[in-house]
C-alpha cells in the first residue's frame, strides 16, 4: 500500500475516538484482520508505545482470558492512546516492507482510515465528510458487534467479562476475592428513547441527541449551586436528594475543561469519589449520559491492594472509591500510575459529609494538605451532599463548629453554597419528591412457644454458668419485651474477654457457656425481626462446630440439640408468627395494589436479616411474586457474606428495570446515594439511624408521591423523634452558616478551627 500520512491524522483520529459509529466501525476494520494473530504478539510489536505497567495489565489479561478474546482489549486500549503511535508503527512497518507480519497487518488496517492520496482536494473532502457525519448519544460500542462470534459461546467461561461495555475495562481484582461469582453486567440504557424525564437530575424531554449533555439545561436553582464552583473556588454544594447534584456536578466538569484545559499542557483530569461501590457504577453511568461523548469517562471501585489506577488519566473523569487512590499514593512501587494528588485538577467529593475524622475522603484530603508547601497547582475541591451533619452536637454552637470543621477538611475556602433564591427555592421544591411520612410501631411483646422454649433454654445455660463459681457480671435481661441485642452482645464480648484472661478447666467451660448464650441471643434476635425458621437456621448452623471436650460442654450441647428439636416442631405453629412481618406485608401489598409498577426498598440493620427477610418473602406467594431481592455491601460481617462489584451492579440493574421490584438492604449499602427514578415506598424496619442517615435514606424515594414508613419499637422511636430534633437544628444551623459565609467572608476565613484537619 501507498501513500502517506497526511496532517489531518489527529483530527481525524479524534473523530473516530469519539463518535461511537465511527470507532465500531474502526474496530471491524481492525479486529477481524488480526483474528488469527496470538494476543502477546501483538503486545510485542506495541512495545514502544507501551510503558511497564501497561504491558503488564495486557499481559495478565491474556494469562485470564486467553489470546483470542484478550485481543479486542489490546485493540481498544490501544486506539485510546494518543495517534503518534499510529503513524510510527506505520513508518516503521514501511521501512522493514512489512517483514512483521502482525506489525504490517496492523499497519495496513489502520492505513484504511488514515492514509489518503496527497491531493488536497481528496483531502478537503475526507474532512468535509467527517464534518457531516452526525453523532450519537452513545460514547462507546457492545463488544459482540466487533468481535468473533465465538464470544456468544463463552458465556460461562472465564470470557464472560466480554460482555461489558468496553468503555470500563472491568479489572478482576475489583471483585470480592472470596466471591467466585461470574455473573456478567451489560449497562443498560444503550439508547434513550423519546420520554419525559423528571428524576431531580433532568426535566426536560429527551429525544435521541446529537450531543447528550445538550438536552440536560441546568434548572435556575442549579445555576445557583454551580456559580462559584464553576469560577474555580473551592465550595460545598449542599441541596436535598433529588435536586440534581450529579447533573450539577457534570456541568463543574465540563465548564473546568473548558476554561481551564486549553490544551494538553495545561490538561489535569478529574477525579470524582463515591463512599460506596454501587454508588460509582450509578455515577459513572449518569456522567456517560450527561457529559458530551468527547470526555471519556471511566470507574475504578472495590477493596483490596491489588485495584488498580493503571491507564487512569487516559479518561478524562474517573469515578472512584477513596481507597483506591489512597493504595496507589501509599504504594512504594516506582512505575505506579499516580505519585501526587496534585496530578490531578478537580477533585469532587459525592456524599461529602463523610469527610471527617478516619473516612478515606479524610485521609485523600490529608494528602492533599500535605502537598500545599511544595505545589502550585493543587487541585480545586468541591463537595456534594445533601447534609453537612453535626455529628454529636447538642446545641447551635456545637453543630456549627462540627460543620466548620467539615468545610476545613474540604478546604472549603468559599464556604457553602445552598439554594438561597426564593425563586429558585420554589423550583427546587417542584422536582423534589417530598414522601409523606408514616409511623407504625412495632409489637416485642412476645410469650409464644417458640419465644419460651429459648429463654428456657438461655436460662438453663445460665444455671450451667452459676453453678462453675466463675466471677463475672450478671448477663443484660433477656426476657424483657424490647430485647436490646447490641448490649447483649456486649455483655458477651467482654465476659469472654476476661475470661480468657485465665486457663483454668472451669473458665473454659464458662467461655463455653456464654457462647452459647450468644447463640441464643443473636437467635433470639432473628425471632424479633423475622421468623421462627430464621432462628431455627441460626441454631442449626451452629450446632455441629459446638464443642465436647469436657461434661459441661456435653451438658451445654445437649441443651442445644433438645431445645432445637422442640423448636422444629413449633416453627409452623400460629402463635409463634411475627405480627411484624403482616404490617410490613401490608404496607406493600397496598403499594402495590395503588401503583402495580412500583419499586420498594425495605431497610434493616443488618445483613443476616436481610437475608432472613428474603427468604420470608420467598416463601409468601403474594411477596414471591414481585422478585424479591438483596442488596448489600461487600464485606463479610457476622458471620454472612457480602455481595461481589458485579452482583451489587447487576441487581441494582435489575432493580431499576423492575425484573425485581423489592429490595432488602442494610441502610448502608443503598441508604445514601442510590437513585431509583421509580422508587416510591421505603420501608425502615427497626434499625437506630442518625440526622444524616434519616435524611439520605428519605432521599431514596425518588417519585413524586412516594412514601416512606417507619415500623419502630418505643426505643428505635424515642431515637427518632430525637433525629427530627436534630434534623431541624442542621437545617437552622446551614443556614446560619450560609448567611455567615456570604456576610462577612474574611471572617469565615479567619475562624480559628478554619484549616484544621
């Protein structure tokens, strides 16, 4: 082939990196001609355009995946570089007359799209053309349209992580490492259809767009959010959930580029931390649909030292979770992809509040101040929550002090920034789903067969214990109609602690003795939440790893294995069913009955009853019905294991589409942050919260009209009534601070917890 590069070779490169019909069509052009070439080859013949780590994160994946679908990530991640390469390894391979063979193919498939005739004509035509070609809402391509068809085969196969979007290079060691769980995602919302959007972060009617974010005009109050974050200032944006903070947020970003990134040189990219894992995947998705395709956009997420950042500043906004970048900047390693904050340009914190005292957010920012002395150019700051907290403070005073101190951990040089204008207030408050709010209580008073036969059995236990001498406190009272499990199980941690403090025989056998009474009480406390069958399984669970090694440890088990066969037979009884569970069964069948296509969230303390709620559900015809499903996070707690990246994402998927209409979480997996468009009802179910919590999960009911329902004991109440209490004296408190920050700024700077950390 003949011919020569010509200098619309950037332009045009740019181009097909961008417009997602063009690059699909690059792709086909290339991928199919190096179908027969080994992956590890081609990583050979991009050496040179390659750095160290680069080569290595190609290599592995063709260690997991194998070379023939190893390839089109080679392919996709090297078109994302800069095009100097292209018209390198053009020259070279022309030089050497195609002697590489992989080299001269990759070569000649480029040369189809950007080698023309050196007439100028020809050329004024080529970039005319470009110039007409239209757009398209979608900034990148599903694998399976450019790729062998030998993929549809690999479903179950270690390939399976294929049938992701290729803009989000899925790294395996983002996955819970004792979750072998492979099921795949594929982002939903490939194309936007004709329909009327009002979810808080658009309003306006979205047809399919030439440029998405032209189609999502900021609102009057978010023109007041974004004014002085968008003339570089450091700022808090704090507005309800639901206002449009990441709609607020793209527009800080595409407003930096702009006026800040005029070119390569002067070019830092920007960095956006989520405190949650399922909470970046949402974010990423809505900055893909709200940001022009040109601004590539990216999401890093999971625990663990072995997530990486590499190829992170080929995007321009990356979504990730604190820890990530924390691992990278702590980390010795000489070819790492980040060494200091200051690589960066705009850092945006989501959930602000976070940022005090241990959080990531916190130590980020630590980083960040640690950098002041020796940088210039330290990045802009900006924070989004819908509450600045006030974290134990009991009196004005004290809440504005803990919310100074947020906005000194943030460098909030410019303070605070609310929706102020009273016209714009009004606005605000038409796209802001305000649920109604109602409370039932919740009934512990239990004297059922079920409830008897264990605090029997808890009592004998007790006698066991009495009866070895051993000195320890009296245990918390069992048997009252409010069980107060976290002070139990107190009293179980601290007596085992002293007691293995000793080695004698009857320590032992008293250790042994309130491990058993812990059992019984974590028992005792599923029969609370859930259901007989829930406590039944616990014992069950336990039984076969309790110990008899001494006669009480015999005594001890035989207790055990008697109360669980009476307990079998009582599980069916009517007199032991949670009066609980109808009022929770109710609440939904009634939504259900009013809005058929409704999405409700039931919240709990923790993970063992979220998942003993599922399984309740699954064995009611009515609740089966409408899908039930969990969300949690990904850490194991208590004993049950915690949801993998791809799971948390494909439920959440499913969810959002109604495939399962009912989700069961712990108020901090989905609590803050996740936005459900359709999401009208939110069940608390008995769990203590605080200001900030009760505020962020009434923010998960997203349609207008919703609900939000609290089915409380007099305890978990009592805390509530004070969370509105609390709730009011924020509220009173930002505005305070607000007022105080636009009066008299030189003061606000001057404050002397200001830039203590």
């Amino acid at each position: 082939m003949t011919g020569k590069l010509n200098d619309e070779l950037t332009v045009k490169f740019i181009y097909h990196i961008e417009n997602a019909e063009a690059f699909k069509k690059l792709f086909d052009i290339i991928q199919p001609q190096l179908n027969v070439i080994d992956a590890r080859t081609l990583i050979t013949v991009l050496r040179p355009w390659l750095s160290e780590g680069e080569k290595d994160d190609l290599n592995e994946k063709c260690n997991r995946l194998g070379s023939t679908y190893a390839l089109p990530w080679i392919i996709y991640f090297i078109l994302r570089k800069k095009p100097t390469w292209i018209k390198e390894l053009y020259n070279h391979a022309e030089e050497a007359n195609y002697s590489n063979e992989v080299e001269g193919t990759l070569a000649k498939a480029l040369a189809q799209y950007f080698i023309f005739d050196e007439n100028e004509k020809n050329v004024a035509e080529e970039k005319t053309q470009s110039s007409e070609l239209p757009s398209t809402s979608a900034a990148y391509f599903d694998l399976h349209s450019g790729v062998n068809t030998k993929v549809n085969e690999a479903e179950t196969s270690s390939s399976n992580e294929l049938h992701t979007k290729l803009h989000h290079v899925e790294n395996s060691s983002h996955d819970d490492p004792d979750d072998k769980d492979n099921e795949t995602l594929v982002n939903s919302e490939q194309n936007i259809d004709t329909e009327k959007v009002d979810d808080g972060d658009t309003c306006t009617e979205i047809k399919e767009p030439c440029d998405p974010y032209q189609s999502y005009e900021l609102r009057g109050y978010q023109h007041e959010l974004v004014k002085l974050a968008r003339q570089g200032k450091n700022v808090i944006i704090c507005a309800p959930p639901g206002a449009g903070k990441t709609l607020v947020a793209a527009n800080i970003i595409q407003n930096y580029y702009e006026t800040s990134c005029r070119d390569d040189e002067t070019k830092r990219n920007v960095l956006f931390f989520t405190p949650g894992i399922a909470l970046a995947q949402q974010q990423h998705d809505r900055f893909k649909e709200y940001l022009p395709s040109k601004y590539m956009t990216d999401y890093r997420c999971g625990y663990g030292e072995s997530t990486s950042l590499l190829g992170v500043k080929d995007f321009d906004v990356v979504v990730l979770t604190p820890q990530i970048l924390l691992n990278e900047l702590n980390s010795k390693d000489e070819h790492k992809s980040v060494y200091k904050i200051d690589e960066f340009g705009l850092l945006i914190y989501d959930e602000c509040h976070h940022c005090i005292g241990s959080h990531p957010f916190n130590k980020v920012m630590r980083k960040y101040f640690g950098l002041e002395k020796d940088s210039d150019q330290l990045p802009q700051i900006i924070g989004l929550t819908a509450t600045l907290g006030i974290g134990k403070a009991k009196t004005k005073d004290a809440a504005l002090l803990e919310m100074k101190q947020l906005c000194a951990n943030l460098n909030a040089v410019a303070g605070v920034v609310t929706v102020c204008d009273s016209q714009n207030k009004k606005e605000m408050e038409k796209h802001i789903a305000n649920p109604d709010e109602n409370h039932l209580p919740v009934n512990m008073k239990r004297d059922d067969p079920f409830f008897k036969e264990i605090i029997t059995l808890m009592r004998n236990i007790e006698q066991v214990l009495k009866n070895l001498k051993e000195p320890i406190p009296q245990a918390p009272d069992y048997s009252q109609n409010d069980f107060d499990r976290q002070r139990f199980k107190q009293w179980c941690v601290e007596t085992k602690k002293s007691l293995a403090l000793t080695e004698s025989p009857l320590s032992r056998n008293a250790r042994s003795c309130v491990e058993y009474l812990e059992v019984c009480g974590e028992a005792l406390d599923l029969y609370y939440v859930c259901r007989a069958e829930a406590a039944l399984k616990l014992f069950e669970s336990v039984a076969e790893s309790q110990k008899q090694d001494t006669s009480t440890e015999i005594s001890l088990y035989k207790y055990h294995t008697d109360a669980m066969n009476k307990l079998k037979k009582l599980c069916n009884d009517p007199r032991c069913a949670n009066p609980n569970l109808a009022k929770i069964k109710n609440c939904i069948l009634e939504k259900f009955a009013e809005v058929p296509d409704s999405r409700i969230m039931l919240m709990t303390q923790m993970k063992i009853y979220v998942y003993a709620l599922k399984d309740w559900m699954n064995d009611d015809d009515k609740l089966e019905a409408y899908q039930p499903e969990v969300f949690t996070g990904l850490r194991t707690s208590a004993g049950v294991k915690g949801l993998s990246i791809k799971k948390q994402q494909a439920i959440m998927k499913s969810f959002r589409s109604g495939r399962h209409k009912i989700l069961i979480s712990t108020p901090h997996a989905a609590g803050e942050g996740i936005d459900v468009a359709d999401c009208n009802l939110v069940i608390n179910y008995n769990f203590l919260r605080n200001e900030s919590l009760t505020l962020q999960i009434k923010g998960r009911v997203r349609k207008r009209g919703g609900e939000m329902v609290h089915i409380s004991s007099d305890r978990v109440a009592r805390r509530d009534q004070l969370n509105v209490h609390r709730t009011q004296l924020m509220n009173e408190c930002t505005d305070i601070l607000v007022d105080f920050i636009q009066s008299d700024q030189m003061a606000y700077r001057k404050e002397d917890n200001y830039r203590t950390i």
